[in-house]
C-alpha cells in the first residue's frame, strides 16, 4: 500500500510552489524562508511578516480549494481557480512585502503611527488588552492603505496587484457571510472602500466587495471621502479618485503625501478618530502579526465606550496637586516634592504603554537583519578580500580608463609636504641600494591631483578620499552566505573590501576619509569617516534594504559640503529610479559638485541600459561605466585602487 499525502500537505506544498516562484520573480530572495501555515478552517485566514527572521507567514484554512471555488461561481468571478489563487498570492506577497518595504518601515515610523493612534483613542479604553489590540488594528488598517496604494501604481505588474487583492477580499468576505453570517461592519466598509478606490481597483470588483458593506450607512460617502482626504491631501485629488479619473500628477502628489513619513503620527491619529467610533469587531484574517502574537481578549469588539475598570495607579503624593490639563488625572503630582523632600518623576501612563506596546513588537527592530550579523559579514569579506589577486594589469578586465595626470616632478626631502607630495607617484625601496643618489625613498611633487578640471582648495590635498554610493534595491541581490556570496550587492560589498585591503596593505588607509552611502527607499549614509570610524561605513554598508529605488539627493549634497579633503566617489546602481523628480533632483546636485569641484565622481551603469539619470550624468561629462555584470565593477575598482593609489612599497 501507498500513502498519499493529505489535503493539507498538497495545499502547503501547492501554495508554498506558487509562492516561490513569485519570491523569485520579484528578486526578494532574502524572504526565501517562506512559511505556509495550514490551518482546519479558512477562518484564520492571514499573512504576516517578521522581520526579525526575514520570513512571511501565510495562513489558510484547509477549507481554501473550496472557498475560492465557491467565491468564483456565487460572484461569477472571470477567473479559474489557479488563477485566481495565482493572483491572490502575488497580492498577498506584495502586501507583506509591502509593510517591510512601505509601511511602517522602520522602528521609529511604527512608534509614530502607534503613539498617533494612542492619543486618538487615550480616555476612551482603559483595559491593556483592548487598547493594545486596537491600536495594532488600527495601525493595520493605516499601514495596509498606504502600502497597498504604493504597490498599486508603482509594481512593475500593477493590475496583477490590484485584481489580487480585489480576489482576497472577494473570496474571504464571500467566506464570513457565509459560514459566520456576517457582513463587514462600518469601520471595515470604510477600510476596504478607501482603500480600493485608492488603488483604482477595477470597478467591476469594486462592485462585488460593496455587496459585503452594511446595508444602512447614512454618511459612509462623507466619512470615506475625509479618510481618503488624510492620504491624498487635496480634495479635488478625491473627488478624482473616486471617479476613477486619476492623473498621473494625482498620483505622483498622492504617492509624496503617503511616503512623507514625518506626517504619519498626525495622519494616523486624524485616521484612528475616524475609524474608531464604528469598529465593532476585528477580524482575525484582517490582523497582523502583532495581535496573532498577542490577541486581545475575548471578542476584541468595542463599541467606543469605556471598558472594564481603569488600571491601578499610583496615589496622588500630598496635598495641592495641580491638575495640568492632561486627559489622565491619576499622574503623580507634577514635578512636586513627597514628604520627604525627595524628587518623584513624572508618570505617564501613556509614554508607558507606548513604549510597551512598541517593546513587545515582533517587528521591532525595523532595521537590516544584515546588522545583526555584521562581525560575522565583516570577517567575511575581509577573508574573501584578502583571497583576491590585486594585480589587475595582469587581467584583461574591464576597467574604468581613468586618465589621471600624475606630477612627475621630483621633489627634494628639505622640500617634502604631506599636501604637496604626490603620493600616488612616491616610491620607496627596500633594497640596498635604493635611487641613483642612494637614498631609499623617492618623492614627487603633486601637480594634478584628479583627472576632472577639480579646484584645489586650500587646507585640502593630499590622497583624495574615498566615497561609494552603492544601490541596495530589489534589483541589487545580496545572498552574503549563499557559498561564496552571491548577488549584486555581494560584488559591492566584495568592492569596498577589496579597496580597502589594498590601501591597508600598503601603509595608505589611515590617510584617507571614508564615506558610504546605500540606497533603496531610504538612503542611509555614515557620513565621513576616518580610518578609525571605518567600522561605522562598514555598518551603513551592511545594512541592506532590498526595497525600491529612490536616492536622497542630499546625500550627494551633505558628500560635497562636509569633504575633508579632495574626494573620488563611485556609484553604482540601475539608475532605474521610482520617481522622474527624483532624477531632476540628483542631477541639480551633480551640477553642484561640477560648479564647486574638487569631487570626482564615476557612475557605473549596471545593466549598461540607458536611463534619463546616466544620460543626464554623461551629458554634463562625467564619466559613465556601462557594466554588464556587477562583478565588473569589483574588476575595475582593483584595476583604479592599483592604477591611481599605485604601489607605495616596491619589494
């Protein structure tokens, strides 16, 4: 007899194949820890992601096969069954994807949206559980529209989101009518309206989610046109999104307004003081990951009105307390002295259950697990640096062809400068009998410091110092321990190391200032550093986003301002950014750094396609480096370090 594999292990294999290919398509290898998570019914339907391990959660029912077939015949959906859960799956990826890539993002966003939706509902719940369970919920709520909006007008395959996500609440509110017997309630209706018109999703859709709102619901168009007004910030933005009449300059206005995250503390209270008087219920397969981890009690449902009894505090120390306007009048006197004349800190129940609610998070923290291994990356790829060959002009590679005029006058020793010498032309000899005149050490004096028409300022010369700004997008791989280190961004990393290596081997890296700067949605950079604070552009380089691609022009601007000395900066990325303003932007600065000088800066173009940036560059003449590979760019980084550093120490 052979056993056949249960209903349950050929769902999981099923949707864990569907889910593969996708994590693959989309290049999110560093999500290739995929769960899928079978439960006995699609009532717990959901996904989650936890960023402290890199790994989305999907959970269904074992019920799903069913659920989508009968979604399809009672909705007459125009989707078979692989279809639709193809579609529903690339949604559902994009959509977790979305809350590492959109929102909240990082630690301190997830804190300003919490604490916004704190103050919205502080004095209305008393009970720690409910509070904690709403203000997630809500937050949910928040973060799922302005990531789903994200994804919908920018993913490469943006009907294939938009329809996917349309079929995930089609099939799953199919699902509660019929097995649970309801219907959304009116917070939910608002969600899901807003959140669908933002998203332009087909309006045939559109229709069939409508079915699932309350019957009766006076002022829902009122209410739903203020939440959609705090994500577009303009009415007549609305009012066109509603009609499905959406310009591609709404959208690009809507999309600034979203991402604007200094906004998103304000955003999310005007948002919660909406949505908060109609919740009735949370659902389970509408949760994220933080109430699965910690569901609030009982139902969850609040009707707005206060629960349960206030939570113990401290009594009120001696007479005379002033009352300061504060919505909690159980803080400990102001800053007033007990009885005994000591000192009592301030309490405050709300910075507290702030910073509860933030501790307790499975997202926390919202930063590159990369960095959490960084000794271990950073032994790493010095023990890969150190393997490499450096004799570049042994090997046909591709190389920059840096024409770089050098100072071949000699210099006497009485005359000798650190900001006059050339080092890069400096010799000196190990062996007996060292130059003609006997002397070890050779010097010449710097005439031409940089190829590029660059002016030398005063206080500045010397080796120039060194800068990278490295693309760390989806289309930047970095499978670090993958065998040798695989992807993209592993050839930067391998870069920056390799040039590293070489300058220390040769007596030179303390002599320079290091700067690094990586970029996907957010760009981080360390700043300049010395030799001494190299860990700190080690640490900015590891700590890989993986996301879009958008470069904060003031990187450039704050690279310029704050040079220590005269600097050579290599880029390296697609250039495919998300936002064309964001070009105009990056080359208002790279006409900065020509007009000031003393930069010279070198765009590697992976890809070698054209984009407006890299031809924007190559019109103002800078030098642009089509590169098929990135392993090219480690090729011509070793062949510039050697050709421009040069060997200081000749055995």
């Amino acid at each position: 007899m052979t056993s056949s594999a249960s209903p349950a292990a050929i769902l999981q294999q099923d949707l864990g194949q569907i889910c593969h290919q996708i994590i693959e398509q989309k290049r999110w290898t560093q999500f290739r820890d995929l769960q899928i998570v079978v439960e006995p019914t699609l009532s717990s339907f959901g996904a989650h992601i936890t960023l402290s391990e890199w790994k989305i959660h999907v959970i269904v029912g074992e019920d799903f096969y069913n659920a989508v077939d009968t979604a399809i015949t009672q909705e007459k959906l125009p989707f078979s069954r692989t279809a639709a859960i193809e579609k529903m799956m690339y949604a559902i990826l994009n959509h977790e994807h979305g809350h590492f890539a959109h929102a909240p993002k990082t630690k301190e966003d997830l804190q300003n949206i919490i604490t916004g939706i704190y103050r919205a509902i502080e004095g209305r719940e008393y009970r720690m559980d409910s509070i904690q369970g709403l203000c997630f919920y809500i937050h949910n709520m928040y973060t799922d529209t302005i990531l789903n909006t994200i994804n919908a007008h920018t993913d490469e395959d943006p009907q294939r989101f938009r329809d996917g996500l349309a079929l995930l609440y089609i099939v799953m509110n199919n699902y509660t009518k019929r097995m649970l017997g309801q219907k959304a309630d009116k917070a939910h209706a608002l969600f899901l309206s807003s959140n669908q018109i933002l998203c332009q999703t087909n309006p045939d859709f559109y229709g069939k989610i409508q079915q699932f709102f309350p019957r009766f619901f006076a002022s829902f168009s009122r209410y739903r046109s203020k939440i959609m007004d705090i994500f577009t910030g303009d009415r007549e933005i609305t009012k066109n999104a509603i009609h499905g009449e959406l310009a591609e300059q709404d959208i690009g206005t809507m999309l600034r307004k979203m991402q604007d995250t200094s906004q998103w503390g304000s955003m999310a209270e005007e948002y919660a003081l909406i949505i908060y008087p109609f919740l009735r219920q949370q659902l389970q397969w509408m949760e994220s990951s933080y109430t699965r981890k910690q569901p609030s009690s009982g139902s969850g449902s609040s009707s707005g009105k206060q629960q349960g009894k206030k939570p113990n505090r401290p009594a009120q120390q001696g007479k005379g307390d002033k009352d300061n306007g504060n919505k909690d009048n159980g803080n400990k006197g102001n800053d007033g002295d007990d009885d005994d004349g000591k000192k009592i800190p301030q309490y405050n129940p709300g910075r507290e259950i702030i910073k509860r609610l933030i501790s307790e998070s499975v997202h926390v923290p919202y930063t590159s697990p990369f960095l959490k291994q960084f000794k271990r990356l950073d032994r790493l790829y010095t023990q890969r640096a150190g393997r490499l060959a450096l004799f570049a002009e042994e090997q046909e590679l591709l190389s920059p062809h840096l024409e770089i005029p050098l100072g071949q006058e000699e210099m006497p020793l009485s005359e000798f400068s650190t900001t006059g010498i050339d080092w890069a032309a400096t010799r000196i000899y190990n062996n007996k009998e060292g130059t003609k005149d006997g002397n070890n050490i050779q010097l010449y004096r710097r005439t031409t410091p940089l190829v590029l028409p660059i002016e030398v300022e005063e206080k500045q010369g010397g080796l120039p110092d060194l800068a990278w700004i490295f693309d760390s997008s989806t289309s930047m791989n970095f499978n670090p321990f993958d065998r040798d280190g695989q992807g993209e961004y592993h050839f930067a990393a391998l870069t920056f190391y390799s040039m590293i290596k070489y300058l220390e081997e040769k007596g030179l890296a303390p002599l320079l200032n290091y700067y690094l700067a990586n970029f996907s949605n957010k760009t981080h950079s360390s700043s300049w550093c010395s030799y001494a604070e190299l860990n700190t552009v080690k640490r900015t380089l590891f700590d890989y986003q993986g996301q879009g691609t958008v470069l904060d022009p003031t990187v450039l601007r704050n690279l310029r301002e704050t040079r220590r000395d005269n600097a050579i900066c290599f880029m390296l990325s697609d250039t495919d950014f998300n936002f064309e303003n964001n070009v105009d932007d990056l080359l208002k600065e790279i006409d900065e750094i020509q007009t000031r000088g003393g930069i010279a800066f070198y765009l590697f173009l992976l890809g070698g396609q054209p984009t407006s940036f890299s031809k924007g560059v190559e019109q103002r003449g800078l030098p642009v480096h089509p590169i098929k590979k990135a392993e090219d760019f480690l090729h011509a980084g070793i062949h510039f370090t050697k050709d421009f550093y040069g060997e200081v120490i000749r055995s």
